[in-house]
C-alpha cells in the first residue's frame, strides 16, 4: 500500500459520494492506495451512503463513531488502522480540490522518494468560504503563527501528507489536528506549505462558527506552546569499533 487516504465526516451524505468519486479519477493509475473515510457519529443518510459505497469500492474502508467525537479523533481513528507508511488527509466537505493530491505528493517526492522527515500541507491562497469563516481563520492563523512560530499560514487546510508513525506518536488531545505543524517541529520535522485550490461548498453546512474557531484556537494554542517549552529532544551516535 503506497499511500492512505483517510477523510474525517460528520453528516456530509451529500458531498461524500461525489467527492470519493473524485479522487479515484485523481489519483495517478498504478498508485495503490486506500480510502478510509471515519463516520463520525453522523446522524443523517451518511452512515448508508457509505455501507452502499463499500460494497462497489473495493479500495474504500469505513469506520464509524457510534456518536460524534471530533474531527481530531477521527483523524487518530483512520490513521491508526492506515495500511501505508504514508497518510493524506482531506475535508469531507468538497472544498478540498482531489487533484491536489499528487501535487503535495510530488512535492514530497522530488528527490526519488518520500522523506519520512516533513508534514506537507495545503495554503489556500484564495478562499471560498464566507466572510466570517474567512475573517475567523485569518486572525486565528495570525495569532497562531506569531505565538507558536509554526512556519505555516494556513494550518487549517484540511489537505495534509504525513508519515503515519511520526502522525501517532504526537500527543493526543482534541483539536491537535488545528495544530500539526507546530507538532511536527516539536518533534524535530520539517513543515511545507504548497500552494493548492480551494472550493465552495455545494452542500450542507460548516461544523465551525467564527467563536468556535477563536475560542478553541486560542485555548489549545497555549498547550501546545507548553508542549514546546517541556518538549526534549536529542540526537545521538552509536560509537564502536
């Protein structure tokens, strides 16, 4: 298995189809990969949309929350059960373009083969969700940089390419995934930003208000600043004969 994609939901049953569709007409012929799409808790048709897509897609696995978790847990859930050393995230929601899947895994590959040293993730130059989404987001970016100095203007990109051991041996807690580059480079990685597409929601609506992306950045953001001060790491050489 060269690559698993694993996509977080929660009530998207009218994006999720369409959007499975997608990326199998994205990804390059020969690639072997996964799709693990985690239901988390949803409570409208998802839950049977994806049992029918199952049954016709042999590259799809699902795994469901029985209530809602969050978006982290979910992450933590599919990339625990990847069969790839190597994880790419995206939204369930259809603003993430497919396409860009090989983009970031080109640029992780430009010198032959994947670097098991570096998070590559998406910056959405041009946005498409609404005012206060985007008004949100800027400032909790902007704070987020000047405060973790996470060398990443669009954390919040849904897009995302990881080595899966580096992925689950991070601390755990509920939002970590607002704040993977910071962790990365806790963790002595590196961290690429790439510029990808970003695109309107057709369907349903957003799970993050403009409080709930402040409100929940800011108090996460000062745990993880902990994490930076308490983190220890060294480097080492064995010497012998």
């Amino acid at each position: 298995m060269e690559l698993s994609i694993v996509i977080p939901v929660f009530n998207e049953h009218e994006n999720i189809g369409p959007l499975l569709g997608e990326i199998d007409r994205a990804i390059h012929p020969g690639v072997v990969y996964e799709v693990i799409v985690v239901d988390d808790g949803s409570t409208d048709a998802t839950a049977d949309i994806l049992a029918k897509l199952c049954a016709v897609n042999p590259r799809l696995r699902v795994l469901r929350h029985g209530f809602n978790c969050g978006q982290s847990a979910a992450l933590l859930t599919g990339v625990a059960v990847a069969r790839s050393p190597w994880v790419m995230t995206l939204d369930g929601d259809g603003q993430n373009d497919p396409r860009d899947i090989c983009r970031l895994l080109s640029v992780c590959n430009q010198d032959g083969f994947l670097k098991l040293d570096r998070l590559i993730t998406g910056l959405r130059r041009r946005r498409y969700d609404n005012f206060i989404r985007r008004t949100a987001s800027l400032m909790a970016n902007a704070i987020r940089v000047r405060l973790l100095r996470d060398e990443c203007p669009d954390a919040g990109c849904g897009l995302k390419l990881f080595p899966r051991d580096v992925f689950l041996d991070l601390p755990r807690f509920d939002h970590m995934h607002r704040f993977l580059p910071a962790l990365f480079l806790v963790n002595g990685r590196r961290v690429i930003s790439v510029d990808v597409s970003h695109r309107p929601r057709l369907h349903g609506v957003s799970k993050y208000g403009f409080f709930d992306c402040l409100r929940i950045g800011i108090v996460d953001m000062f745990g993880v600043m902990w994490l930076q001060r308490r983190s220890c790491r060294a480097e080492s050489r064995e010497i012998g004969p």
